[in-house]
C-alpha cells in the first residue's frame, strides 16, 4: 500500500525526572506539539518508561504511582491532537501483574500497547523485582505503516523483533533507557544492526538523556535503514527532536532519511558523561550550590572543571585547607586554578583545629606512634569544615576521590569521602589525567603543575601516594581485571602481575568494602561501578587464594 504522504516520524529524546509524573507529561506534550507544529510530525516516538523516568526503582512498589501514571495517559490522550506518541510507562497492577509498557496514542485514543519481553536483571538491572514478561509481538497500523514495537532489551535478543517481523511489522521501533559507559554505544549500534540484518527492516533505536543517581544516559538515539546503514543519528548528551522522513521505494519496502550528528570521541564521551551526571544529580535534586576541598591536587581540580561546567563558577564555591605539611606549591597552584575559573575560594588552616584534637587524644594515644589516626585526623577536620559550610549554606559538599583509591581504601571516612556526591567515584586514576588533559585542551583552566607533580596527600612528611600504593598504571591496571573482569589471583599472576603486588591489591580491595558502602554516590562510567553495579558482602570469608600473606 502506497504512502499518500511523506511519513515523518520523531526521535523523542528527552530527560525526564524519575517519580515526576505530571512534570514529564508536560515534557511530552511540549516536544509532541513542537514535533508537530515546526517538523510536521506524524509520529513521535520517547523513551522507555518515558512517564515515570528510569529507573523507578521501589517507586513502582507503590500503587500510587501507578494511578498517576494512568492519570498522564488519560491527559496525553486528551492534550495531544493531530500527531500519534508512542510513550514507555507501567502497565498493571503492582506486585501482580505489572509489565514494562510502551502506548501508541493519536487523537483521544490508545491505539495498541507492548508489553516488553526480555527483562534485564543483571548489571544496575533489576526488572524481574517488579516487572512480568510480555508473550506478544505488537504491531500497529498506523497511516499505512506497520509499526512493531519493542522496548531496550528486547533488541539485544533475536526472539522479540522476528516475532514483530513475523507479525507483518515494516519498520521496528525501540524504546530504550540504556545508560552511559564506555564503548556502549558501539555495542548498541552493532547489535541493533544485526537485527536488521536478520529481518530485513529498519529499526529506529530511541534513547533518553540524562542523569538519574548513578546512572547517566547519553541519548545517542539512531536510526538503521533495512540494509544496516544508519541513516540518522541525535546528538549526544543533548534533549532533541531529531526526524526520520518515510517513504516507499519502487519496491514499496520503506526509505528512512534523516541527519546524522557529531559523533564525539570516547574521551569527550566521558567528560561530558560525568558533567551531564553532575548537573543532573544537582538540579534535579534542587542543590543551590556546591563545595569543594580545593587541594591543588589533580583530583580536586577535575572536580573543580566539572562542577564549573556542570552549573556555571557562580555557584561553585573552593576551600583550601592547609595543615602544617601542605606544600606552599598547592596553596599557589589552588589559588591559580580557582583564579582561572572566578570561583569564590577561601582559606581556612587546620593545624589550631589539629593540635586541639591532639591535646584532647593525647591520654588516648600516649606510647603509640604517630602514623595513620594523625592523618586522618587531619582528614575529617577539613571534612567538618566542608560539611558545616554546607549546612550553612544549602551548598552540596563534592568529594573527590577516584576509583583507584575508592577500591584500595586510600580515603578517610567522615573525611575526604565526606559528600553528598562523588563525581569520580567510577574514574580511575589514569583516567583522571587523561581527562585533565583533555578539558586543557580545551581551554587552559587547571595549572600545568597540578598535573606533573607527584600525588599526595600531604597528611605527613614528605608524603606520596606512591609510598603506599603501587604505580598507578600497575594498580588499575590490576583494579580492572579484580573489579571489572572478576579475574582471579592464578589469572592475573597468569598474565605477568607480581604475586605479591597481586595479592596485597586484592586484599586492600576486599578488606575496605565496608568504607566503599558508606561512601557517597557517583557516576557511573564503566561496566563495572561500585555500587549498584558490584554488591559484595562486607563480612566474607572468601580471601586471596596463594601462599603469600
């Protein structure tokens, strides 16, 4: 059957807000009406769970969500006219029989809904805690097309889009909520492809954007023509209506055109992943401000860039707080970098605070020797100054630890991992240069020195961080295969590792579990986070497997 028209259909990238019902219809109800007035949209096509944000997580527990939730579609089928949505939401009753959904509205009606089939449980997925799997291919005629909808996993597995293709679908539709990490949208790329090469039909993939807690979502929506070739592609990190013209060809099989976006590279990808996840994580939970321990070391200062990115240098606020072993070179070079961001820095000294914490210990610690207790003594004196200026000011307090030390235990409860959020929570050392280079070379912002000096904590003589962790390229080297890859002792030692290296990593890993779970929330970048991402017991027996200890 012959289109009468051109066909066009809508990439619907958009960020909602988890549990904000009301406010992400009013999201799609302003993109469907622009989508219609300015493009001439036919139809409009949101990410997975575009009502209620993903992931909902024990929201969808409660039965008053789903009322509100049943409340949106009732209002989307009154409010839009004259353009069709097809929104993602829950669909049943909770605890009974609640599916992951997706609605084709046009014009006051529901015309069909899908139910998703393939439920994540793995990774930060938890679907099979609240949701049931769908047994149908849907497919809807609409305008002389037949549409086959799938929801996210679905695509990643053969079953659902030949079934939809089984149905009579002409071209696949995708809704998804796929989060960031690196690499991932090489991977859904060449998946998705490998769906059209099977069927045979296009399949146009759409993806939110935004941040949710841990979770950070690029967008990167697409399109796949039926020879694989993508046709179209949105922008990252960026809301965007993005079309997709539909035609038939000669052989009455559907033509897609459409445009496709800068593609980014991997190191941008991640920079802009951890600014899009800490704005997101400051505005959505309406965070005025937020503060910094400024060292004028490497890690306070790419928190520093990014913060400054994420909400602007109006409201971000920089202390340094020096002790009796601060080396003159930090306080200069923090003094420098807040200069060249025109944030508000102030300097506050810590060693009157220090002594009086010694004076009030000195019975307590009397015939033990000075080692770590003085250190992080040192640590949560500038962790009660951070935390008091926030209760002061409603500023958010950024910790700036990284992944490295995160894993190894080289941070101080109540100290420096003191913080409502922790943007490098997921960075590895390495990493953390790569990408003070890479915002360098965008403008010059962080001090040269700060990036060629040797790291330290400066909380004893002399200090370096190297005098208690292996070589940062060694370490997280190692911190990949253990954390990320679940090698065990015999492998890593297998692959070239010293033994000894091998092994006191693994312990320092396994021992400071009981820190990482109090630690504050973090983006999440690679396919391994803690978190959400690695659950492990705090109390195991379960040691390094050798003959060394």
């Amino acid at each position: 059957m012959m289109l009468s028209t051109e066909f066009c259909l809508v990439m619907g990238q958009i960020n909602p807000v988890v549990g904000d019902i009301a406010g992400n219809v009013k999201k799609i109800i302003k993109a469907a009406i622009h989508a219609r007035d300015e493009l001439n949209a036919d139809l409009v096509v949101f990410p997975e769970l575009t009502l209620t944000g993903y992931p909902p997580e024990d929201l969808l527990l409660r039965a008053g969500l789903i009322k509100r939730v049943n409340k949106g579609l009732r209002k989307l089928k009154k409010k839009i006219r004259n353009v069709a949505v097809l929104v993602g939401h829950p669909s049943g009753t909770v605890r009974e029989d609640l599916y992951n959904a997706a609605s084709l509205i046009a014009d006051g009606e529901c015309l069909a809904t899908y139910y998703k089939q393939c439920l994540p449980n793995y990774s930060v997925f938890d679907e099979k805690r609240y949701f049931v799997e769908g047994k149908e291919a849907c497919v809807v005629d609409y305008k002389n097309i037949k549409f086959g909808i799938t929801i996210c996993e679905d695509i990643w597995f053969p079953e659902p889009v030949a079934q939809a293709a089984d149905s009579g679908a002409e071209i696949i539709l995708n809704l998804n909520a796929s989060p960031f990490r690196q690499g991932k949208w090489q991977l859904r790329e060449s998946e998705v492809k490998q769906r059209v090469l099977e069927t045979g039909l296009p399949i146009v993939y759409v993806n939110q954007v935004g941040g949710q807690d841990e979770l950070v979502f690029d967008g990167c929506s697409f399109a796949l023509a039926n020879n694989g070739e993508k046709i179209a592609h949105a922008a990252a990190w960026q809301q965007d209506l993005s079309p997709i013209k539909i035609t038939r060809n000669s052989k009455q099989t559907l033509s897609l055109q459409g445009e496709l976006a800068h593609k980014e590279t991997e190191l941008a990808m991640v920079y802009q992943a951890l600014v899009a996840g800490l704005s997101d994580y400051i505005e959505k939970n309406h965070f005025p401000s937020v503060v910094i321990g400024l060292s004028g070391g490497i890690d306070s200062a790419l928190t520093l860039a990014l913060a400054v990115d994420a909400i602007g240098s109006d409201r971000v606020k920089t202390v340094m707080m020096p002790s009796r072993y601060t080396a003159q070179i930090s306080l200069d070079d923090a003094q420098e970098m807040a200069k060249r961001l025109n944030v508000d820095h102030s300097v506050i000294e810590i060693d009157a605070l220090f002594d009086q914490f010694l004076e009030t210990l000195a019975d307590q610690f009397a015939g033990k020797a000075v080692g770590t207790a003085e250190e992080n003594i040192q640590a949560r004196c500038r962790g009660v100054i951070l935390m008091a200026i926030s209760n002061k000011t409603g500023a958010m307090v950024l910790s700036t630890g990284n992944k490295s030390e995160m894993a190894v235990g080289y941070s101080t409860l109540y100290g420096d991992m003191a913080g409502g959020f922790s943007p490098l929570k997921d960075v590895y050392k390495t990493l953390v240069y790569q990408l003070c280079e890479y915002r360098n070379n965008l403008s010059e912002i962080i001090p040269k020195r700060i990036i060629t000096r040797p790291p330290s904590a400066e909380l004893a003589p002399n200090q370096l961080d190297q005098d208690s962790l292996p070589p940062y390229e060694v370490l997280d080297l190692l911190l990949e295969q253990y954390v990320a890859e679940d090698w065990c002792f015999e492998d890593m030692v297998s692959a070239g590792s010293d033994p000894e290296v091998v092994a006191r990593v693994i312990k320092m890993v396994d021992r400071n579990e009981y820190k990482r779970r109090q630690a504050p929330p973090g983006i999440r970048i690679t396919n391994r986070a803690f978190g959400r991402d690695r659950r492990y017991p705090i109390t195991s027996g379960y040691k390094v497997d050798s003959t060394i200890d």
